[in-house]
C-alpha cells in the first residue's frame, strides 16, 4: 500500500472534520441533494467525455494510486550488467535463457531483440515506440481524474445557482429560504473537497508514477543498447548511474552483486 495517499487522504479528512466539529456540527454538512449534483453530475459529464470502457477503468487506475510497486533502479542497473557480463563472456546468445528469467516483459522483449541478431536502429525505434504507447496509457488515466477534478467545482457551482433559484423563488416563504441556502452553499464545498483532496492529487500520483516508470524504461533501453554495442560493463554501469539522481547512484553497487553470483533477475 502506498502510505503517502493513505495518510494524505485520512489526515485530509480529520481536519475538515475536526474544523467543522470546532465551528458547528457534522449534520450541517450532510445535504443528499447536493450530493447527488456533485457526484451525479460529474459521473454523467465523465461518461459523456470518454468511452465507456475507459471509464470502467476507473477503479483500476485508483486503485494503483493506493498500492505501491517501486522498481529499484538500482537492481535494474544491477540486472543489465549482469547480463552484460554474460554478453562478454559468451556471447548475445547466451542471454536467451537469461533473458526468459527476467520477470519484466519489456526487458524480456528487447533482449530477446538482441538475441536475434536485430539492427540496433530497430530494437531502439520497437522499444522507444512502445515506450511511447505506454506513457499514452498511463496518461488516459490521468486524464480521466484531471477531468472529474476539473467537473467536480462545476457541478458545485451548478448547485450553487440551483440553491440561490429555489432560494429567490420563496422569499415570501422563509422556513423555505433555508434549505436553498443550504444546497447553494454545501454544493459547493463538495465540488472543491473531491475536486482538491481526491481527484486532482490521485491524477498528480498517477503522474509521478509513470515518470518514475517511463525514466527505469529508459534505463531499460540505454542499456541493452550498451549490450547490444559490446561496452564495457563498467562504462555502462556508469552510463547508467547519469539517469539517477547523486543520492541514489551510491546504492548501485553492482561489482559486488556480481562477483557473490547473487541472482539479480527480476
């Protein structure tokens, strides 16, 4: 589970609780009218901007926003220069059994490229156009929580006039005045609340995400390029470390992992 979301997501929570409990009461908060403009109405205009496939999607997408996959650059430097090493020692065919014990299907794929003796221009534009299909992907989802971010203010607007309408129509009825009050303003707490603590920072996650993911593809890339090119493994070691930031190159250490015959496949 990714504890950063969590944690933002219940603290987030707490307070606006805690500052309406100081200030009044819960109920105060709770209008089912509104509630059904907010979430209604953006649902409705989310269906009406993308297919219904994609939309169906959506508990997958947050549901990546809560769990926690990281992949280590350090082990994928770690794992291609291991591969080189046997690239040096045997030869590219012998990586065609090490290539399928690799759990990661995008360097599996460009490995076995190389094992069949592909021109490296094509294994670069094959890898760099599926690199690009991927961060397409990944950017639907973010565009479908960007969009119910960008709807949720809206439709909290929308029930803000609808409350001021119902509001003017009985001002000769004041036990009515209230009620109208009520959606007008509650409308458009909820619009905000969903928009800024749920779907505008889950789309800013899925973002961070598919960079960290897109920038270990590209180390994925550069490396079996070096492979494919019969560097040095420790000229590609460093090559490698340059995608990095300072603080995370000195936890690569891959000479030792190497030497121990530590099985680095992932």
């Amino acid at each position: 589970m990714d504890l950063a979301t969590i944690i933002g997501i219940i603290s987030g929570i707490i307070l606006f609780m805690w500052a309406i409990f100081m200030g009044g009461t819960l109920m105060a908060f709770i209008d089912i009218p509104s509630a059904m403009i907010v979430f209604g109405g953006t649902i409705a205009a989310t269906l009406v901007n993308y297919p219904f496939s994609k939309f169906t999607s959506l508990m997958k997408i947050i549901r990546i926003v809560f769990t926690e996959k990281p992949i280590d650059a350090g082990d994928v430097i770690r794992t291609i220069i291991a591969l080189a090493e046997t690239a040096r020692r045997e030869g590219l065919l012998a990586l065609e059994d090490a290539a399928y014990q690799l759990k990661d299907d995008f360097m599996q794929k460009g490995i076995l490229l190389i094992v069949d003796g592909t021109d490296p221009e094509l294994v670069k534009n094959i890898m760099e156009t599926e690199l690009a299909f991927l961060e397409e992907r990944h950017s639907e989802g973010q565009g479908i929580l960007e969009t119910m971010g960008a709807l949720a203010p809206a439709f909290g607007l929308i029930g803000t006039i609808i409350g001021l309408i119902n509001m003017l129509k009985n001002l000769d009825s004041p036990e009515l005045i209230g009620p109208g009050m009520s959606v007008a303003l509650v409308t458009t707490f909820y619009g905000s609340l969903v928009a800024n603590l749920f779907f505008i920072p889950m789309a800013g996650k899925l973002k961070v995400r598919s960079r960290e993911e897109i920038l270990i593809k590209e180390v994925m890339i550069e490396g079996m390029l070096s492979i494919q090119a019969g560097e040095n493994p420790r000229i590609i070691e460093e090559k490698l470390k340059a995608f990095l930031a300072p603080a995370s190159r000195k936890h690569v250490n891959s000479n030792k992992d190497i030497e121990s015959g530590e099985d680095i496949a992932w």
